[in-house]
C-alpha cells in the first residue's frame, strides 16, 4: 500500500490548483472529450465495471445506479450533485471543492452525459458559503470555456449546471429529502418505491452521487475501470479520502486506498493521540456508525464489508478518536443532541425516540438516572433503528436511515462503555 | 395584515437581477424557494412576513407553504439578530477540542448566553450542530465566513477586530 | 391476477394494490394512522408495518405493492406474496410505535371529544402496553385556534400530517403546515391566513385522534350518547352523504359519509353548520286557520276538508308552487292534486365552487331542483302572465322554509290571491301570507328521495322525531287529495308513493329505499 498514489487530491497542495487552468494543465477535461466520443451506454458500462461506489455513505455502486434511469421515457433527466457534506466527522467533500472543483464538475458532465441530463445541480450545504463562491467561480469558468452550456466541445450535447444552497438541515444529505429541499419543500425523505431514478426530481428520473464518487470518474475514463478496480479491495476499490478528526495530532483529510488499516490512519497518518494518551473509542463511518472500542479499532480494515462483520459501517469515511480522557456518556449524549436536533420529525420512532433519548441522557449526566434507564436506552434504541445486526431483520423502522443513525452509534455507547453510564447513577440507588 | 391591524410593508428585492436570475434557473417555481429565501435574508437580516409573502408570490405557493421551509431550516431566522452571529459548532469532535469553553468565553465577555444579542446589537452568540469542518476544530463560524483551529487567545483577538 | 398469503388467509388480489388496501377490504385489520384513502401516501406513522416473507425489513402495508411475480419466484410454489400481520415482531412493533406516540400524550381520555372514536383509543386498547415506561417531563403546549372553527390540541396530535396533506391536496388552500421538525414538530397555520376555506370542517373528521376540533361540537356532548343516522346533506343539489349525529331532539354535529358516487370522503362546512339555522326558529306545529291578523289553531279533520273547499271552490283556478327542498314524492303528490298549473319559487342560489379534487359545492343551494324537473311536467316560468291568463285564484305552496326571502314580485302575486295555502314547518313570510297553514316537517325530520344534479336518487331519510301534530308533507297532500277525490289512491306508505311515480315517470320506475339504500343509484 506504500506504493499508493494520491488520485484525488494529488495537486491539492500547488498553487491556484482550484482554477481551470491549472486543472487543464494537469490533463483535466481530457476525460469529457474522450466521453463525448462515446456513446452514454460505453460510459456507464465502464464506471459499473469499475466498481465505483458510492462516497456519500450507503456505499451503492454508481454504475448500477445509473443504470437505473429508463431509457423509454420523455421526461427530462436529472444529475445532483450531493454536496450537502452534513455528516459529523465528515470534511472531505469541502476539501475536493475548495481545490479541485474542476474535477467534481467534469466527473458531473461526464456522468449527466451518461444518463442524457442537461440540467444538473450542485446541492450545497448552506453552511459552505466559500466553497459555494468557489463552485459558481468553477462553474462560470466551465461555462466560458465551452465545458458547460450550449454544444458542448461542439458534441452537441447541451448541460447547464445550478448551483443551489441548502439551508441547515443535515437530512438533506439524504437524496430524497434532498430532492424535496431542492424542489423548496422542507427535507423530508420519501417514502420508496418510488426510487429517484425513476421519480426523482419534479417527478422525473434523478441520479443523486456525492462530490467524491463523480470526483472519481475522470480518472475511470483516462485510466480505466481495471486499474480503479486494482487499488484495495475488488468489490468496493478505489481511492478512498478518509477524515480524522477527534482527539489526534494531525487531524485532516488523508487519500487512501479503500481498505487501509483503520490503526494506520490514526497512528501514522493522523499522528496518534495527544499527550501519549491512550485510545479508547473510533467512529469508523461518522457518527452515524457504531463506535468500536480499541481493540477493535486496532483490528479492522476499512473495507465496507469487514466493517459490517464489526457491526457497524464505512459509511462516509469519518473517522472520529475518542481517548482515554473522554467521558463516553458526554460524549453519547452529544451525539444523541446531535440527532434529536436534526430528526426531521416524519416518523414516529425517530421524532419521538429523538427527544426521549436525549431527556433520558440529560437526566443521567445530571444525576437523576436510575439503573433501569441503562436498559431502557437499548430497548429505545432498539425500537428507532432496530438491532446491529443485518441478518435480524429487525431495522428500517423509519423511511430512512436516520433510525438507525442515531440508534447504532448511541447503543454501542451503552453497550461498549457500559460501566462508564452505571457510573453516573446515584450512588444509593446503585446499591438498591 | 399583521396581528395588530397595521398593513405589512410589501417586501422588495432591491437585487431585482439575481432575483429574476435565481428564478429562471429552474424548470419550476418552487424550486426557487431557499434561494429566494437566502437572498431576501442577506437583505434583510431575517425572515419577515412580508418576505414570506413575497416569496410565496414568486414562487407561486402559499405562505404557509413558505413559512414551513423557513421553520425546517436552522439557516433561516425569524427575528432579528445581532451584526454579527457568532456560530459555535457543538458536535462531537468540536466539542472534544474545546468547543464548549468557546461558548463560555463568549458568554462571559459579552453576557450573552447561547440565542441572546449584546445589547449594542453587535453579537449574537449561536450553538449550532457540526458545520463540517471537524478536522480543524474547535470550528466558530462568523457570519458567512468559518474560523478554524482557534485557540481562545486568537478568538479573542478575532472578536475584538470586528468593527 | 397475483395470489396473497396474508396470514392464514388465500387472497386474489388486483395487481397493483397494496397490502393495506387488500387488508381493508377483506376485513382484516391493519391498523394506521397517516393512510388515509383520498390522500398521498407518505408512511410515516410506521403503525401498519407487517412482515412480508422474503424482505429483511418490516414494511409499511401502505407502500408495500402486490404484483405477479415469476413463477420460480413464488413463495411455497404457490404465492406471490406471504404477509404476516399478526406475528411475533409484527405485534411488538406496533407496541413500540404506540408508546412513541403515547409519550407526550396527556391521557386525558376523560375529557376528550374524540373519545369513543379515537384510533389511538382503540389501538392502545387492541394491540399497547398499559403503563408509560416515559420518565421525563412531557411536551407540553396550549391549544390553538388554527382557523375560526378549528382548534389544535398539539398535546394530543400525532402528527400523521392528514389535515396537512388535506389542505394541499383536496381543498388546494394549503393553509396547514408542519412549523420546526423532529421533536419540536408541530401542526401550524399562519396567523394572517387562517384555516378558513370551506372545506376546514373535514380536517376534524379525518383527525385520527382528538387533536383537531371543530369549536362547533368541543365539549357539547359524549360521541357515546348520540345517536348516528345516515342521510343526505339537504344544503346544495350535489347532495353529499352525511351521518347525522344527535341526542333527543338536538343535532350535535354532521360528519361526511363515504360515497365514491357523489361526495368521497368529504362534505362542506355550509352543509356541516347548516343545521344550525333549524335550532332558533318559529315552528310551526299545528294546522292553522286566519283569523284577522292572526291564525286559530284547527284539528287535522278541519285543517284537510276546509283547504279540499277552497280548492274545490275554485278547482282549476288554484296553482301549485313545487319546492326543489321538498322530496320527490311531495312534489309529486303536489303535482297529482294540481294537474293544471303547476309553478315554483325562484331558485335559491349561491357560487359555483369546485376544489382541486372536484369536490363540488353547487351553486344551486337546493337539493332537489333535478327531481322537481324529473316528476313534475311542464313548470310555469312566467308565472305573472299565467295568473292573468288562467285568472288563477288560489295557491296552493310547498314552502321551501327558512332560506326563502319574498321578492316584492312573488308579494304582489300572493296580495291577488283569494286564498293562500301553505304547507310549511316554520312561521316564515310565506306562513305569514297564507289563509291556511299545514305543518310538514323540518328538512332533519323528512324522509323521502330526492335526486341530485348528476341524476343520482338518494334517501332522504330523518334524523330528528316530527314535532307536535306536523306530519309528513307527503301524507298530508295525500289527505287533501282523498278529500277532494274520493276515488283517489290511499298510500300506506312512502313506498307506494315511490312505485306510482315510477308508473308515470319511466327514469324512476323500479326505484325502490331499500334498492337506494346509503349509497344511492343513479337514474338511467
């Protein structure tokens, strides 16, 4: 794995690497005009073969999704861009399009040409007001330059790219309540089927990818889908941009084969802990993912499925440290405040078992707990997103998987660091 | 008319260009509701009933249907802030750098608590949830613009350089 | 056509439909909150989640579409779906759901109008847990006027958004919305645009619990000790079918019936609120007699033979004036005693409203204009040249009741008249006019058909007991055509009444109440 070479974020550290230019300078666009060339079909074909998945956080193989979109139909299609990047622990999105804007744009072309769309948009969380400015400077310079438009390279393909700010609501990141906050209603995910590439946006076919899967497809057309195939593991390859944040040296964004060992991301890449602390608890996939403990940190790869066999997920690549001097109820409680915030209140389980979590966890950090709240947080838990446990059956409670985000990492809480919680009850009722 | 009987004040983009602009950038009219929204916020500080109005008009749905998305949102507000809103980001990796002392800080040098405006109108003091940007934490975002990476020492000197 | 296997239960099924509509139509019970019939489907309570044999998750039976599948593909070689409404995981979902929803409730059943009719009642009651396990301090909020007839109890709201979804899609006002999210989510309307269409009524009715109330029935009574009638909203000619409740001689409320045919699931708040203008008025209750400027009260026997001597004493000089609010055998009965000239009041009338949905509010504010035209000839339009042309004398008026203001035309005609015989239930102007006055029935009490704009009959039928000596208008033109032909029919009942008029009028033969029954048929 020494022997790795950044793809995506190569030339993030040159000078006025943001610009089309120097993005140019560094063969970019060659991919769009070698695709103008093919037929839309060709493309797809090649980035299913590539096994690309998806970087938003469910890990669906792009290709396939593509391939979704009917092909006998008049109504218009529609690419977004999913830049609502909402996911704690998550910041790579923000670097690609801070640097590289030019290469999520072109990868956006090539996959609007390969599904017949000629009117995307980029969904950008309304917090990223930078970012925002430096996509509609992109995007201008693409429109100058003939890459978006009118007879595109003189193909005669026509795309327009719409740049539209969320407004604060991490559910967003979600592609159907994204596609609803796109349409100006507020963020609540659909109920499937339909799937939104065959009623999507205003009803007609939509393809929602993250800004570093179609930051990938450049590279897929120039170097093809085998070489993508051979970087880490063959059902879920590729360049992986992994963030660690949390208690560590030199937290950031690090360009990594899929499947690298979680332990070197923190140890080598990031540094290691501050202070000679030890370890004591990772999110591997954003605080949506069940935490594991150190040991367990120590022993994973980050493969999508060796994380499942963990019970818990890649997800969006978010790695969160937690060290020994962390209090894990704090630290639940945050991350149980976090979700009770943006619950989008649709459901029952979750707008209810949202609010009940985070008064149950108040009452316990403030004193007031009693033993039988400890069981009553997994019996909760349990009855918003189900058990860790694919083969149960027992999860997708809610329209989406919001249940289980905030139930998985909150119950590996309890489960994993349970004395820390019975620390917090009274001491008399303790010995009751 | 608002609740006491006065007639609302008609809300005007004084942008009128971007405004027309944002509006024909979508196949619908709805679609244009954030924007809308977004611009008619920068002008005016916050989401008042004539903007919803307003909106409502443009976009061709009923204020009620605007007044909704302004109440999904955190981004949007609906009574008036101060200048300059001091946006601490409380999430987890946030938090475990120092986040929360950011909030104490602020409170105790302006005697705001988290929601409240200096009485010169100069602050507003925010908690908000992860802005994405957790490997620079502790994050505070200021208006527009994110502050990474700061000590208190250096979020003081910011503060204090606000005009 | 696909094959269910839903719990022991073999159902064809119609490709296409989904697991709760098979479920509701074949009685087996699924319980929901957030489906509603006439509305999108967002699933979102999670109440009617079942297993489906073959998917990982439980689904929402709303959402979940039953279609052929291949035949390698059939569970047990056989089925093209195996659901399971009412095992293990199934039955303790549903639990967990109900306490969610419980949480923040108040339990105040007690007090609660829907109670009695509360699917969160009688949920909890089939499949919940009898104790909150909930420690912390409940949400707790005020109620709130969301427009001029509709309160929120958000304490009490589950938040299945119906009444939301009900302003977008059926009435297209859009007034209601959902204001913040997740825990803090509550039902709103803008303070400036209230939920004031005519349609508000209704978000009441398909409240599933007792969040959403109608200020016209909070806490006037117990849903338990009314009395539930079927029958027809009387207010506008598209007739919508109704359940009329009420308690001795007091209506409480009215609630839309279901009728695919006519109405759907709805009805307006003109005819919701409109039995109100029957409560305060100057009934009449005894036949009566002028006396100067004043009446003498008669008995039956008098009221019959004295209004049959005018009659006979002018014979083809009296008119009879039709009323399109009187049934269809009134009217006919009217028409059979009055052979020659046969006249009607101006129509009452309002504005055409039609919503989104097409559910319609006729502008014709009567409810049975068609069956006058169907069953009573020839109409004089004119009836100012008709007086002078046929020197009529005499008038003979089912009077249309309390809607009807005089215009100084129709004053002046009564002011020629010798006599003035009107057969109506309230001291109204033309009461005031007439020589005789007959009691009939108040629109709650009378039953009959009438026969709507679209040409559809439907059974009027009553709702509150006849007062004092009034009788049906029907038996009393009936008395007065006895007295004057004494060869005359005798019905026994409205059902002879119906089956002479089928022999006249083809579109209304084989016509029948019981063939009407609650939903109506449609004349050929």
């Amino acid at each position: 794995m020494s022997d790795f070479e950044p793809v995506l974020t190569e030339h993030i550290h040159q000078k006025d690497c943001h610009t089309l230019s120097f993005y140019k300078s560094v063969g970019g666009y060659t991919a769009l005009e070698k695709v103008l060339k093919m037929n839309p079909a060709e493309v797809t074909q090649e980035v299913k073969d590539s096994n690309l998945r998806g970087r938003g956080g469910a890990g669906f193989p792009a290709g396939i999704k593509w391939g979704f979109i009917p092909k006998d139909t008049d109504k218009p299609k529609y690419l977004i861009n999913n830049a609502d990047e909402s996911e704690p622990g998550t910041f790579k999105d923000r670097l690609l399009m801070n640097k590289v804007p030019h290469q999520m744009l072109e990868g956006m072309i090539i996959a609007a040409y390969a599904i017949g769309c000629q009117t995307s948009f980029i969904y950008i969380r309304g917090e990223f007001y930078k970012e925002f400015k430096m996509l509609e400077m992109a995007v201008d310079e693409a429109y100058e330059s003939n890459l978006l438009g009118q007879n595109i390279l003189g193909s005669n393909y026509n795309l327009d790219v719409v740049i539209h700010r969320g407004a604060g609501a991490y559910i967003c990141g979600e592609e159907t309540g994204l596609i609803e906050s796109l349409e100006g209603k507020r963020g609540w995910p659909r109920i499937k089927p339909p799937f939104p590439a065959i009623e999507g946006y205003l009803q007609s076919p939509t393809i929602v990818n993250n800004v570093e899967t179609l930051s990938c497809i450049p590279h897929i057309i120039t170097r093809g889908a085998s070489w993508f195939k051979s970087i880490g593991p063959e059902k879920g390859p590729g360049p992986r941009l992994f963030c660690i944040s949390g208690r560590v040296n030199n937290p950031g964004v690090f360009e990594e084969p899929m499947g690298i060992a979680l332990k070197d991301l923190i140890f080598e890449r990031a540094g290691g802990i501050p202070d000679g602390k030890k370890l004591k608890a990772v999110f591997p996939g954003g605080s949506s993912s069940a935490i594991l403990t150190a040991e367990e940190a120590l022993d994973v790869n980050m493969d999508f499925d060796e994380l499942v066999e963990k019970k818990t997920m890649l997800g969006s690549a978010g790695v969160i440290v937690m060290d020994e001097t962390v209090d894990m109820v704090q630290a639940c409680l945050n991350i149980a405040r976090f979700y009770a915030h943006e619950s989008c209140g649709q459901c029952t389980p979750c707008r209810e078992g949202t609010g009940w979590l985070v008064k149950m966890l108040t009452r316990l950090v403030n004193g007031g707990g009693t033993p039988k709240d400890i069981d009553m947080i997994f019996e909760i838990t349990d009855n918003i997103g189900g058990l860790i446990d694919f083969s149960k059956g027992s999860f997708g409670k809610t329209i989406c998987p919001f249940g289980e985000a905030v139930a998985w990492p909150v119950r590996s809480f309890v489960e994993k660091f349970k004395d820390e919680f019975l620390a917090y009850l009274p001491k008399e009722k303790v010995v009751a | 008319m608002n609740s006491n009987g006065t007639p609302k004040q008609k809300f005007i983009f004084t942008d009128s260009g971007r405004m027309e602009k944002i509006l024909s950038q979508y196949p619908d009219k709805r679609s244009a509701t954030l924007p809308l929204l977004h611009l008619a916020q920068t002008q005016e500080g916050f989401i008042t009933g004539a903007i919803i109005d307003a909106v409502a008009q443009y976009t061709e749905i009923h204020p009620a249907e605007v007044m909704d998305c302004v109440s999904f949102y955190t981004m949007f507000f609906r009574r008036p802030l101060g200048t300059n809103k001091l946006q601490v980001c409380q999430t987890l990796s946030c938090s475990l750098n120092g986040a929360d002392d950011f909030v104490d800080h602020i409170t105790q040098k302006y005697g705001t608590k988290p929601g409240e405006t200096t009485s010169d109108g100069k602050f507003t003091l925010l908690k908000v949830e992860c802005l994405g940007s957790c490997g620079t934490a502790p994050v505070i975002q200021i208006n527009n613009d994110y502050h990474e990476g700061l000590s208190i020492n250096e979020l003081d000197k910011l503060l204090d350089s606000i005009p | 056509m696909p094959l269910l296997k839903i719990d022991d239960k073999e159902i064809q099924v119609e490709s296409g439909t989904t697991i709760l509509e098979t479920a509701i139509a074949s009685g087996i019970e699924i319980p929901y909150y957030c489906y509603h019939p006439a509305l999108e489907v967002v699933g979102s309570c999670r109440m009617c989640l079942v297993q489906v044999e073959g998917m990982s998750k439980l689904q929402v039976s709303c959402n979940t579409f039953i279609g052929e599948v291949h035949p390698d593909r059939k569970v047990n070689g056989k089925y093209d779906m195996v659901v399971y409404t009412q095992n293990e995981l199934v039955v303790k979902e549903r639990k967990n759901i109900l306490e969610f929803l419980l949480l923040n409730h108040p339990l105040d059943c007690p007090v609660c109008d829907q109670a009695g009719e509360c699917y969160l009642q009688d949920y909890s009651f089939k499949f919940g847990n009898a104790h909150s396990r909930f420690e912390e301090e409940k949400r707790v909020r005020p109620n709130e006027y969301l427009g001029s007839q509709i309160v929120i109890n958000h304490n009490r709201c589950i938040l299945c958004s119906r009444c939301v979804r009900f302003t977008q899609e059926i009435s297209g006002t859009s007034e209601l919305f959902v204001e913040a999210r997740g825990y803090n989510s509550k039902i709103a309307a803008l303070e400036d645009k209230p939920l004031d269409n005519l349609l508000a009524g209704n978000v009441a009715d398909i409240c599933p619990v007792g969040a959403l109330l109608s200020t016209d029935y909070i806490h006037k009574n117990r849903i338990w000790n009314l009395e539930q009638k079927p029958s027809i909203c009387q207010d506008c000619s598209v007739g919508c079918n109704v359940d009329v409740f009420s308690q001795q001689d007091q209506i409480f409320r009215l609630t839309a019936r279901e009728n695919q045919d006519v109405n759907g699931y709805f009805m307006c708040d003109i005819g919701r609120y409109g039995f109100h203008r029957f409560e305060k008025i100057e009934r009449i209750s005894h036949p009566m007699v002028r006396n100067g400027k004043s009446f003498n009260v008669l008995d039956w026997d008098e009221a019959i033979k004295k209004t049959a001597d005018l009659i006979e004493k002018s014979k083809e000089k009296t008119a009879g004036i039709v009323s399109p609010f009187h049934t269809n055998e009134s009217n006919y009965l009217l028409g059979l005693l009055m052979k020659e000239t046969l006249g009607y009041l101006p129509p009452i009338t309002g504005e055409e409203i039609t919503f989104p949905t097409k559910f319609r509010i006729s502008a014709d504010r009567s409810p049975n204009l068609r069956g006058v035209n169907d069953i009573c000839g020839d109409l004089v339009k004119d009836f100012t040249s008709i007086i002078k042309t046929r020197d009529i004398r005499g008038l003979y008026i089912l009077d249309d009741g309390v809607d009807r203001k005089l215009d100084d035309s129709w004053k002046d005609i009564l002011a020629k008249m010798d006599f003035v015989i009107v057969q109506s239930y309230a001291m109204t102007e033309l009461a005031k006019s007439a020589h005789i006055v007959l009691p009939g029935l108040a629109p709650f009490e009378r039953e009959g058909t009438i026969t709507n704009d679209k040409g559809r009959i439907q059974w009027l039928r009553p709702s509150l007991a006849t007062k004092g000596d009034s009788k049906p208008d029907w038996e009393i033109l009936m008395l007065v055509r006895n007295a004057l032909h004494k060869e005359s029919e005798y019905f026994a009942d409205l059902g002879e009444v119906i089956k002479k008029m089928g022999d006249q009028f083809p579109n209304y033969s084989g016509i029948s109440l019981f063939k009407i029954g609650t939903q109506g048929m449609a004349l050929t």
